[in-house]
C-alpha cells in the first residue's frame, strides 16, 4: 500500500472550494490530472472516471463515490479487475480557517497486488505529479 498525502492552503471559502469539486462539468478545465469525471454527485453513485499520469497513457476507471458533504469532505473508491489486483481510495478535505481561507488535504491511497508493478512501471514521481497536478489546478481554479 501507498499513500500520497498533501496539505495545501487556499485563498477561497470552503463554498468556493466546493463548488468547483461539485462542478464535474468543468473538470477539464482545471484538473490535467482527473479531466474528466461523470456522473451524479451522490454518496454511492458509480462514476466514469478518466486519469491522467504525466507522460503516460491516460486510465478510464469507474469509482464509487463514498463520501459527499459540501464545503467539507469528497471522497471516491474505485479499483481496476478487482480490490485484491489494483484499488484506490481518493478524498479531498476541507478545513475551513478563521481567516475565510481553506487547508484542502488530498489524499490518495493505493494497494492491490499489481501496485508494485504500477509503482514501478509509472515511476514514483509521475504519481506524485499526478497528484500535485490535481493540487495546483484546484488552488488556481478556486481562487480565481
């Protein structure tokens, strides 16, 4: 297993934050990492899901959403064959601050049997980049 966690902040209310996660519409104009996703945003609706590694093939998975609260919490599971053989659980968090602003922590964590293979087939840093590019394209989308 593998977890890729980071905490930023966010010149933006948690409403802001919000809407532009709930916005599935205009994912491809802000995530180069997740542009495109599909479907209801509804605790256990399954969505089309559409990744992108830097430098690699991109991925079309369908996830589960498993956790929906506005301006607070949103959160996926999704898995390619089976859980045993590659799994992902993604949630991004939103802290909100005394001062109006926002810590967003993302979190990806991954395991499956074909992980280590994924691991070393797309390189630890076209992972992390993969995630820092959904950090940067939030940030930026959120506080225009």
């Amino acid at each position: 297993m593998a977890t890729y966690r980071t905490t930023f902040p966010v010149a933006a209310s948690a409403d802001r934050v919000w809407e532009v996660i709930s916005d599935f519409d205009s994912w491809s104009e802000w995530n180069p990492s997740v542009p495109s996703i599909k479907g209801d945003l509804k605790v256990g609706n399954v969505c089309a899901v559409r990744l992108v590694m830097p430098g690699r093939p991109s991925v079309k998975v369908k996830v589960t959403l498993t956790d929906v609260d506005p301006g607070r919490r949103f959160a996926w599971h999704g898995n390619i064959a089976h859980d045993r053989f590659f799994a992902g659980e993604r949630s991004l968090d939103i802290e909100p601050q005394a001062d109006g602003t926002v810590l967003v922590t993302h979190t990806e964590e991954v395991t499956g049997a074909f992980f280590p293979v994924f691991k070393t087939l797309m390189g630890r840093a076209a992972v992390q980049a993969h995630h820092d590019n959904l950090n940067t394209g939030l940030k930026q989308r959120a506080e225009q």
